[in-house]
C-alpha cells in the first residue's frame, strides 16, 4: 500500500518508478502482481483521437472604446458570446460560416472550430470579427482585428466529454457507402472503424475509477490539466466483463487546460468527410499504483477488452441496440475482425501510435520530477446511466 | 512515329470483365508492359502499365478505354504524405487499394507510406481527417 504523498515524495526525488500502461503488461507476468505494486509507483495511460466535445473560453481584453461583443467569429467561425462582453467559446465542430456542409454530399469540411483552436495553438494569427448592438459603456458596434493566443488574456481549453472509457466498432450493413464520424463505411461490410487506445486508454486502466476522479491531474496536450467534472454521456452503468472493462461506451470525463501551453502536435483540426469537423487530442493520465489491486487493472491487454461491432447504416442511428457482435482490440489491431462469419479489414480513428507516444513523454516528465500527482477531490459516480430524449408533445 | 507511355487506368467498378490488354494489342497494335495490377471483380482496380505504338493507335486506344468508364492518367507523379502531418490514425488504412499506406510494424501501429505503390486513386487526399495527404497536381 502507498499513498498519493509517498508517491509524489519519489517523484520530486525524481527516483519514481514509471512505467506505461503497455510495458507494465510484461513487467508484472514476470514479477509478480504483490511483488510489482511494491516497485511500480506509477503507470501512465493515453489516448489521441477525434474529441467532438471539445472547445475553449478565451477573453480577448478589451479594446478602444470597448465593445460589449453580441456576435463574433475567429476566421470566419462564428464563437458562442453569450457571456460577457469579450469572454466567448469557441467549439470544436463549429464549421466556418458559409460552408455548404453537405449540401454537396459528401461535404469536405476542410476548416472549422478545430482547425482555429489549431492554430491558435500554433500560435499563428487569426482574424477575429466581432459585432455589438452598442451600450452607452460600451459604444463600439463593430471591430475587425488579427490576434494570437499570446495576445489573448485567457485561452482555457475546457471540454465537456473526452477520454470515452470504450466505443463502438462501426460498420455497414447497408447498400451504400456511409459517411460517419468513424470515417468513410464501405457496403455490405466491408470495413470496419474503431476509436480507442484499448490498453493504453486511460479508463480502460481504471475501470472503476478508482484513481481518475475529479481533481486528478491530467496531461492534456502538453499541458498540465485537471479532470474538472464527469464528462457527459458518463455511464458507468454498463455491460462490463468479468475484468471490469466496459464492453461499451461507459466513462468519459471532462478536462481543462490551459490553451497557451499547449503543444500543437497534440491539438489538431479534424475534417471528416460527409460528417463535420472536430478536434484531435492528445491525452495523458497517469495512474498512482497505491495497491496491488489498482495496478492489477492497469495490466489489462488487448485481447481482453472488447468493443461492441455496430451496424452504422441502420442500428446506430435508429438506436435499435442491436451489436452484430463483440471484437477484441487485439483482433482490432491485428487489421482484421470476423462478423456475421464475413472477415472485414479494420482501421481506426484514433492513434496507438501518438498515444505510445504521449505515454512515454508523461513517463519521462513525472521521472524528471516534473508532473506530479494530485489525488481526486472526488469520485465519479458509479451507478449512473445515460438517458435518451423522448420526443414528445406539449401535454403529453 | 512509335512512342512509349506510362499510364494508369484506374476503374471505379470493375469493368475488367473485358479483356483490355487483349484488344490493346489486338485491336490497337500496341505493346504493353505491364507493372503493377489490381483487378478483382466487383472491386475498383487499377492497371499501371506503359504502353508502346503509334500515337495515332494509342489515341484511339484511349477513347475506347474512356468509353469503358475507365478513368487514364497519364502523369503518376506520386501523391504527396506528409510525414510529419500524418498523426498514424490509420483511417486511411482500408481506403487504399494499393496499400501504400499501410502499418509495418501492429506493436507501434505507425503508419508508413510507400510512394511505388500509390496509383493516386486519391482516397486518401479526400479522406484523410488530418490533410496529411495532398495532390502534387
Ligand atoms: S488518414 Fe491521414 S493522418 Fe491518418 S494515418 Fe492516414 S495519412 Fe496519416
Ligand atoms: S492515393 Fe492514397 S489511397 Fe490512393 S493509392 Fe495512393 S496512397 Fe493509396
């Protein structure tokens, strides 16, 4: 058994032991799960893919004479400015005004929210365009400017739902290609498109959330951030197996960062053809190993985690809940999965290449005493389902 | 006057069930050297071959290949990957026909690019989430 302060002591003495969420797998098959949890202090998990639900509150300061913004938009993407007067949101899927999405199907969606979110990271300059109404503080009705993310007071990335503990495999059972966030689904089953880091993801490592709580400090996109609510959709009631792990959707969590130290490896636009646009992060979560039980979880490997095989033509979108069947990452990986008997190549939509990656930079920054731990303030919510939206009348 | 061409034919659908080299060099007197295939029935394929003739046979070579729906393209230059751009998502995986891009190694997961393979089917350029990939044309 250690604590969160022994653990962190280690780290400031930079002799922590780190190891990722993928070597720990050989580590402990050859040490031993109670003799590894005495060695092991810390284990680092990640993740890089499309993040929907994603976006940042920026404040531009304030400008002469002042306007109290009303509309605005950051390269021609409109922001939400309905706080105050230069306080706006810019969102991930926000496409660029005047974008004929897919009214010339399959739309391109070459730039949008993401992509400004991208450069702003990139520190290269954007055009901000902003309208007001007028008030006798703050008459100015219009300004036209270019800015950077040095020039602004704050750029605080905050994302609603990123991290999904699992998801799904999509395919198409259909007579016609689709378009999807998951990519381009060809016919009667011809591809299939997942999205997660399978034993890398950071909730795939936790389960139960034992150690990822609110408060938990993450790594997002090279800055250090923290977990500041369970992400929307969380749904921890779900069809687990017998180790735990999610067999669907399950956990997301919800982060914060700030913006202007980030690394624009880690943030990217993402235009998915005939769906939108959206943005791709890079996420960190290291995972203190207090006890062998929580380390036992972070040995999980792909061949034991299972994502649900769902038909995108039909299933998906009518919400019939019908899975054409269950795939290990491990198949997922290996480029092919059988379903319904047929075999179907496989591509994914998110990186294990860039999440390896961030695992091993979070492992040599909390060995050089860089990145601390913070324990949670609080748990996530066990026992909590999604609802849908019933769609009905007035009175009913 | 004989002349020497490279050149791709690329089918969306397969219209393969014709025997097109066959009346390449039947039919339009050329001769063919044929360096990388795909043609499976139902699926698109392609043929990357040179092709050496009369430019007079050639040209009407191409209007009977044109009027199959066969698309030509003369200029294979290679398309443009950016390596640093490319995030190894792998979205782009089952999308080329050619596997010119492709995963070497399924423990890092890392995509790789090899420009001999790629036929500029351009499935990679439209569909690419990162634009990664684009068109030197
Ligand atoms: S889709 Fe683009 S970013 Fe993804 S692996 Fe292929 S080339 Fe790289
Ligand atoms: S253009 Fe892209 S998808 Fe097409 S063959 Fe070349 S690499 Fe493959």
């Amino acid at each position: 058994m250690k604590s969160y302060e022994e653990i962190n002591r280690r780290i400031e003495a930079k002799k922590a032991v780190v190891l990722t969420a993928e070597e720990v797998i050989e580590y402990v098959e050859k040490k031993g799960i109670e003799e590894a949890a005495k060695e092991v202090d810390v284990v680092t998990t990640a993740t890089f893919g499309a993040m929907c639900s994603s976006g940042c509150f920026l404040n531009f300061g304030h400008s002469t004479p002042r306007i109290r913004i009303t509309e605005a938009w950051l390269d021609d993407v409109l922001l939400y400015s309905g706080i105050a007067a230069v306080d706006a949101y810019l969102g991930a899927t926000q496409l660029r005004h005047n974008d004929p999405a897919n009214m010339d199907y399959p739309g391109a969606f070459k730039f949008g929210g993401g992509h400004v979110i991208e450069k702003l990271v990139a520190g290269k300059p954007v055009q901000l365009f902003a309208l007001s109404y007028g008030t006798d503080d703050y008459p100015r009705r219009e300004l036209r400017t270019y800015i950077t993310i040095h020039d602004l007071n704050q750029a605080i990335m905050v994302n609603p739902r990123n991290c999904y503990q699992n998801y799904n495999v999509a395919v198409n059972a259909g007579e016609r290609p689709i378009y999807t966030y998951l990519g381009l689904l060809k016919p009667g089953l011809k591809n299939a498109s997942y999205s997660s880091a399978g034993q890398l993801s950071p909730l795939l490592n936790d389960p139960y959330y034992e150690t990822i709580g609110i408060g938990t400090a993450v790594w997002l996109a090279g800055a250090r951030g923290h977990v500041y609510a369970e992400g929307t959709q969380f749904s921890s009631l779900c069809e687990r197996g017998p180790n735990d792990v999610p067999m669907e959707g399950a956990g997301t969590l919800a982060l914060t960062a700030d913006m202007k130290k980030m690394h624009p490896k880690w943030v990217r636009g993402v235009s998915l053809v005939g769906y939108g646009v959206s943005l791709a992060l890079g996420i960190g979560i290291p995972i203190p190993i207090l006890n062998p039980q929580i380390l036992k979880r972070t040995t999980v490997k792909d061949s034991e985690i299972y994502a649900p095989v769902v038909d995108y033509s039909q299933d998906y979108p009518n919400r019939t809940g019908k899975i054409l069947g269950r795939v290990s990452y491990a198949e997922l990986k290996s480029g092919e999965i059988t379903v319904q008997g047929k075999r179907v190549p496989t591509s994914s939509m998110s990186s294990y290449a860039y999440a390896l990656e961030i695992a091993e930079i979070l492992k040599d920054e909390i060995r050089r005493g860089e990145f601390l731990l913070s324990p949670p303030l609080e748990r996530l919510p066990l026992g909590k389902s999604m609802k849908p939206l019933p769609i009905r009348g007035r009175s009913q | 006057m004989n002349t020497t061409k490279k050149v791709l034919f690329y089918f969306p659908k397969s219209e393969t069930e014709k025997p097109i080299v066959y009346q390449l060099v039947k039919d339009y007197n050329l001769m063919v050297n044929i360096f990388r295939a795909k043609v499976t029935p139902d699926e698109e394929g392609y043929l990357l071959l040179d092709i050496t003739g009369d430019s007079s046979d050639i040209d009407r070579a191409y209007q009977w290949i044109r009027s199959l729906g066969v698309q030509i393209r003369e200029d294979v230059k290679g398309m443009r990957w950016d390596e640093n751009g490319c995030t190894s998502c792998g979205a782009c995986i089952t999308q080329c026909p050619t596997a010119a891009l492709h995963i070497p190694d399924r423990r890092t997961m890392r995509v790789w690019f090899e420009a001999d393979k790629c036929i500029e089917c351009m499935n990679c350029i439209t569909l690419c989430p990162f634009g990664a990939c684009s068109s030197q044309f």
